[in-house]
C-alpha cells in the first residue's frame, strides 16, 4: 500500500468517526423541587425531540433528579407533572454526544379553579314566574291569573298560593263580573228568596262573590297547599287539535303535584264541594243545595272547567297580549248556583 493509499484510508476513516460521533446521542438530566426547595420526589417527567414522534418518560427520585440516555441531539421539550402543582414546560437544545444539565425546576402549586353556577331558589323563580302572570290579563283588561305559558313552571309554594288567589279575589274586574251575575239572577229573580230591590241585589251579589272567594280560597290555596298540588292550568300549545281538547278537558280533573307529576285534581274537587257545601249556609232556605244537588253542581263545575280550559287552549291566550310562552295545568274551583259556578270558574282559570 503506497502512503497516498494509506493516507486516504486514514481520512475516510475520520469521516465515518465524525458521522457516529454527529449521530450519537447525549443526556439530559435535572432536578425539581418544589417552591420551598424541597425535592418533589415522583413527579412525573416528559421528554419530547423535535422530529420524533416517540417521547420518553421518567420519574424524579427520592432527590427530586431524573435523568434522560441516548437523547438524539437537537431541540427537545421537557413537561414535568405532579399532583397539586402546576404543570411545567421548558425547553433545551442537546448537541451530539452532549450531557446537558438543566436548569433546576421549580413547581408551583396549582390555582384552584372552581366553577360555581348560581342556581336561583324556586321559591324565587316561581316568584317571578306568577308576578308575570299577574299581568295576563285577556282583552287587557279579564284577569288571566291561573295560567301559565312557561314550560315547567316552578311551583308554587304555599305563601304564593294563597297571594294568587288574593289576587283574583280582589281584582277590580273580580267585582264587576260578580256584580253582572247578580244583576242577572236579579233580573230572572234566581234565588227569589233574597227577594227584590237593592237589599235583594246586595244579596245577590255577596252570595255570587261568596261563591267565588270560598271556591278560590278552598280550591287555589288552603287544599293546594294542604295537598301540594298546582292550582294553575299548565297551557300545551302544542300537538294536534284532537289531543290538546282531550289535554284541557283532562285537566279538569287532573293537576300538576308540586312534585311536578300528575295527579287527580282533589283540591279543584273537593275545592267544591266544600264551597257548595258552605253556601247552604247563607243562601234562602228554599235555594239550598242538599246534598244531591251539591253534587250535581260539583259536576257542573267540573264541566265549566273543562270548557274554560278549552278556551284557554285555542283562544284566550291569543287574547293575553301579555302571555308569555309554551306550556301547561290546573286547579280551578267552582261554587254555589251554575252561573255563579261558571263566572267562579272563569276567574280562577284565568277567563
């Protein structure tokens, strides 16, 4: 072998030393603490090298150190972990063959972030919902108390019961429609035993509005509260016409429970029975109900009621300018004489 043969077998030689010394790989190793200086011992290291899909993992000792071999060179991102502590990124860049000692991590410990989500009583939501319905009124101007338009209404709690049934009680429109009633029955001299004249009006009229207070008070509050059932027709609005007539007639004697479940409507039952039952004590002897007729008008009530929840299906929201939207129940109360029955029921199903 001549010496320019050997000297060029040395140079290659060189060559393929500086190629393996290029690819070999270094180390990269540091310690972590956490923010008193203390090793954090088990905290869970990242190492990731731009252009490589694989990443290793160790695990700090009991001296809070860890350590990385064979790291190819180049840049490279360690992400550090541990329970409680904020998660770390820092960022290096090894040479070939190099042994790099990072900086010592400090952890910080993790902010809490709490999500709190601010849920308003019911007793307040339903609050707001009947303070809405205070100003239903049909045409503007018909109290339309008893209703509601808001899907799942809150219910009621017994305070507000009976602050609704106040309300339609004493409603200016409340006692112009009683005074129309009595002034029909005067006219067709209906319970003749008041006689005629003004005396026999002022009857008249403290028996209709008698009818329709012990109904509301009975039937829309003291039961309902006792019973923990809605007093309020729920308003559907929706499907088709068949079954929305078969929902509003229903509803005369089914309710919404507080529990939000459906159940026979006793309160709106026994609601008139019981106002039938008291206005034996102030209407004329030969007018009182026994009680086959309490019964009878019982069931007359119930009729107006299914009728004025139709009503309320397909026409007097339309005449609410002030309803609001979709949704529906009921727990209306009838008393005394059928026509007194009917505009007792209108008032407390919102007609």
């Amino acid at each position: 072998m001549t010496s320019r043969e050997r000297q060029a077998g040395a140079q290659a030689a060189g060559q393929v030393d500086s190629n393996v010394n290029a690819r070999a790989g270094g180390q990269v190793r540091g310690r972590v603490v956490d923010q008193t200086g203390v090793a954090a011992a088990g905290a869970t290291v990242k190492l990731t090298v731009d252009g490589q899909t694989a990443s290793q993992e160790a695990v700090t000792e009991d001296d809070g150190r860890f350590s990385f071999a064979n790291v190819a060179p180049g840049a490279f991102q360690l992400t550090i972990a541990s329970a409680g502590f904020a998660t770390q990124t820092i960022a290096g860049n090894l040479k070939a063959g190099e042994n790099d000692e990072v900086a010592q991590v400090t952890l910080a410990i993790a902010t809490n972030v709490t999500e709190v989500r601010v849920t308003p009583p019911t007793f307040e939501v339903a609050e707001a919902q009947i303070k809405e319905q205070e100003k239903q009124r049909a045409l503007g101007f018909i109290p339309n108390f008893y209703v509601t338009y808001v899907p799942n209404a809150a219910p009621l709690a017994p305070k507000q019961k009976f602050e609704l049934a106040w309300k339609s009680m004493v409603d200016p429109v409340t006692f112009g429609i009683t005074g129309a009633v009595a002034g029909i029955e005067q006219a067709t001299n209906q319970y003749s035993g008041f006689g005629q004249g003004m005396q026999g009006y002022a009857k008249r009229f403290g028996a209709a509005y008698a009818d329709m207070a012990t109904g509301t008070l009975i039937g829309g509050a003291i039961l309902p509260s006792l019973l923990k059932q809605d007093p309020r027709y729920f308003y559907r609005g929706t499907g088709s016409t068949k079954s929305r007539i078969l929902y509003a007639v229903a509803n005369s004697v089914i309710c919404k429970g507080d529990n939000g479940k459906w159940q026979a409507n006793y309160s709106g039952i026994l609601g008139g029975l019981a106002a039938g039952g008291i206005s034996n004590l102030y209407y004329p002897a030969q007018d009182r109900n026994g009680v086959g007729l309490t019964f009878e008008n019982a069931l007359i009530g119930i009729g107006a009621t299914a009728a004025a929840n139709v009503l309320q299906e397909f026409v007097i929201k339309k005449l609410t300018p002030s309803a609001a939207k979709v949704d529906p129940n009921t727990g209306a109360t009838k008393a005394g004489n059928p026509v007194s029955k009917v505009w007792g029921t209108l008032v407390r199903a919102g007609g």
